[in-house]
C-alpha cells in the first residue's frame, strides 16, 4: 500500500472511531425527531384551502405528505379521536403569483407563493401554538401556472410538508 492510502484509511478508520464513540457517549444524536415520552397518539385533520386561488389537488396532496411522514418518521399512532395528545389542523391560506423577474421590460420569472397555517393542540399540556409556513417557487414566466404546477408540484408538496414537520417536531 502506498502511502497516500494508507493516510486515507488511517483517516476512515479514525473517523469511524470517533462516530463510534459520539454515539455510545449521547454526545450527539443523529435522530432527527425529538418527541417527550408521554406523547403517544396524534390526530391530522385535512388541510383545507381557504386561498384566493384554490389549486384542487393541493390540500389532499398536502395533507397525505404530512401524515406520510409523520407516520413513516416518528413513533406517534395516529388516531381520529379527539383525545389524541397532539392534533393538527391547517389551511392554506396564500397561493398567489407574482413577477420576479423582468428581462428586456419584459416578465422572465414568476413566483408561486403558498402559505400554509397551522394549529398544534397539545392535550397533554392543554396548549395551542398556531404558526405559518410559507414558501416561494420561482418559475419561468413563459409558463401558464398549470404548467409551473406540474412541474413544481413534488417540490412544493416536499418543502411545505418538511417546514410543517420541521416546526412541529423541533420546538420542544
């Protein structure tokens, strides 16, 4: 072995170690979920869209991305009933286009912007905190907002569904 390999496996190997040893001494945790052990159960309502402009397929979509994730990424059971220690209702409260970006006098960018507001009731310490998500998606403005839509569609349901995740799960 020459030497540069053996430098490069000396440093893997010594990586390896001090991984090995964060994680065996709780200096650091690389899960990205902390919920309090007296929170079991969780209850997601149906995003509604109360915005200006309504894109139909946006709420369902919305809605089953949270609660895939929630689902998939904590250890919460989710449940319909009204006691469930944390409950989740929302809706959209923005979806509007603007210009952001002229070339030649002319629009070159458009931007989608969709807000989303949301209530977390915690019934085990009787608390409501209301927040709100927004985001912004640029897109060309030589494309009908159907068009940008289609093709924004995974992004936009991705970043909304993990801001929401985000400001619920990292709070505590």
């Amino acid at each position: 072995m020459n030497n540069s390999k053996k430098n490069n496996f000396k440093n893997y190997v010594l990586l390896l170690i001090v991984s090995i040893s964060m994680l065996s001494c709780k200096i650091y945790s690389f899960k990205d979920v902390s919920i309090p052990e007296n929170i079991k159960t969780i209850k997601i309502g149906f995003i509604e869209n109360r915005a200006r402009i309504v894109n139909p397929q946006l709420s369902p979509l919305l809605t089953d991305k949270i609660q895939q994730k929630i689902t998939n990424q904590t250890r919460l059971t989710r449940t319909n009933n009204d006691d469930a220690h944390l409950q989740i209702s929302g809706y959209i409260s923005d979806y509007s286009v603007s210009t952001s970006g002229v070339s030649n006098q002319q629009e070159a960018t458009n931007r989608l912007t969709i807000s989303v507001q949301i209530n977390l009731r915690n019934t085990i310490e009787d608390t409501n905190t209301d927040f709100t998500v927004s985001r912004s998606f640029d897109f060309n403005a030589n494309l009908s907002l159907d068009q940008a839509q289609a093709t924004m569609q995974d992004e936009i349901l991705r970043s909304l569904t993990d801001d929401i995740f985000n400001r619920i799960f990292s709070n505590w």
